[in-house]
C-alpha cells in the first residue's frame, strides 16, 4: 500500500478560464492582468477570431469592449450556444456611445474608465455565483 500524497491537498483547484475580446493588443494585456489578478487564467483575441476562439476554448468568462468593434459575431456566436454553456459575458461600455448590443447576454456591464477597483468585484462576484 502506497502512502497518501500530503500535498495532495494543496494542489491549487482548475482556474476558471476567460478569454479578452478587443482591438487594441494594449487594452488585451491590461484586461487579462486585472482577470489574472482576480485569479482566473486568460487569453485573449481581436473580435474577428473570438467566436472561434469562444467555440473552441470553451471560456467561463468573455471580458469585452463593445465600444472597438462590432460584437455582433460574437454575441450571435454565444447567443447559439446552448444555455447551460454559455460564458458569463463582461462587456466593457462608453458612456454615451449607444446602446448595448444583445444585453439579453450580458452577465455585467462595466463603464469606463476600466479600474481594477471597479473590474475585481465585478469578477469576483461572478465567480462566486
């Protein structure tokens, strides 16, 4: 009989996966810095490869900004998955620049200026539920 493995116990559980959608590489890695502060695991893509992306990775979370492009291949993309495996959807709003697109699939909506103040317990809230 083997021994037990006593770190077995501290080995971390999966982190939860969330993929950044925008245009700008910069707002790409900022975005995925604050997902990784808030201890999930990111990657990130420009909006023409994220609904493959979505489909192939499978992500817990989709962090964007509504405002660089239009969302709507996304949005549809999730929109067709079936409920029980959709992402949570964060999109990152101007105010002022129109309304949201498919809000119906929004899990939160964050307005900028984008803090890490203001980004964090909006995560974290959706992580806990």
């Amino acid at each position: 009989m083997s021994a037990p493995d006593i770190h077995a116990a501290r080995t971390p559980s999966r982190k939860a996966f969330a993929l950044v959608v925008s245009e700008k590489p910069v707002d790409r890695i900022i975005y995925g810095r604050m997902l990784e502060m808030a201890g999930l695991r990111s990657d990130s893509s420009d909006f023409a490869s994220a609904p493959a992306r979505c489909a192939e990775h499978r992500p817990e979370i989709v962090l964007f900004d509504q405002s660089q492009a239009d969302p709507s291949p996304l949005t549809s993309g999730i929109a067709r998955l079936p409920a029980d495996a959709r992402p949570k959807v964060i999109a990152i709003l101007t105010p002022g620049e129109g309304a949201p697109v498919r809000p119906d699939l929004y899990t939160a909506t964050v307005n900028k200026p984008v803090t890490v103040d203001l980004l964090l317990p909006v995560i974290r809230g959706l992580l806990e539920n």
